[in-house]
C-alpha cells in the first residue's frame, strides 16, 4: 500500500510540475485553460510568478516527499491545495456556479485527500516536534 501511495503522490508531483513549466514558459496560453487572461506585462508577470510558484512549489515537496519517504513536506501541498478548495467553495457560495466548477474543486480535494493519505500512511515527525 506504501509504495502504491508513494507512486501516486510522486505522479501527482510530477502532474503539477508540468503545469508549473507551463506556467514558466507559457503563462498566457496555460492561464487560459484555468479561465484566466492577462491585462498587459504586469498580469503576465503576475501569472507567470503566482502559478509557477503555487504548482512548483507543491510538485517539489510531493515529489521530494515521495522519494524521501519524508511525509513532513506532504503537509505543505495540502495546505496548498486546502486553501485553494476552500477558496472555491466561498466563491461558489458568494457568486454562485460557473461551467466546469466541479472540475477544480474535485481535483484539489483529490490532491489534499492524497498528501493527508501519505503524511498518515507514510514517516513523518509528530505535529507538535514540526511546529514546536
């Protein structure tokens, strides 16, 4: 069961870091995908930071993670894609549904379910020895 979780966050990683490329080298065309568009450089340069940032981010610690063993960094990613859900679910609640909405909100769920899945199932320090 390890190794199969192992596998599974590693190509979860993997999924995110070529979104965080696309991000990086193409922020315009991977922004439109996600629904978003750009007003000028600074919007590019702001697309460009923010999501490579977000997705890079959390494909490191899950693929570092994984190859580890080390469930501690799996922990940053579901912070990550937790306040993103989150974030959605008040939109949805404030403003109301969009097409497509469940597609994202299923696939943050999907990322925080797998990285709580792996901290549990996987080495990691106590909660309490990493925050104290």
């Amino acid at each position: 069961m390890r190794l199969i979780l192992t596998a599974l966050v590693f190509l979860a990683g993997l999924f995110d870091l070529f979104l965080a490329i696309g991000f990086l080298t193409g922020p315009e065309q991977a922004a439109m995908g996600f629904g978003i568009a750009a007003t000028g450089v600074g919007g590019v340069s702001t697309i460009r930071a923010d999501f490579t940032s977000f997705f890079g981010v959390a494909a490191f610690c899950m693929m570092w993670g994984a190859w580890r063993r080390n469930a501690d960094l799996m922990l940053v990613p579901a912070l990550l894609f937790g306040t993103s859900f989150v974030g959605r679910a008040i939109n949805l609640a404030v403003t109301g549904a969009y097409p497509g909405w469940p597609v994202p909100m299923a696939v943050e769920a999907a990322h925080v379910v797998l990285m709580l899945a792996a901290w549990r199932l996987l080495p990691h320090h106590k909660l309490g020895e990493i925050a104290g």
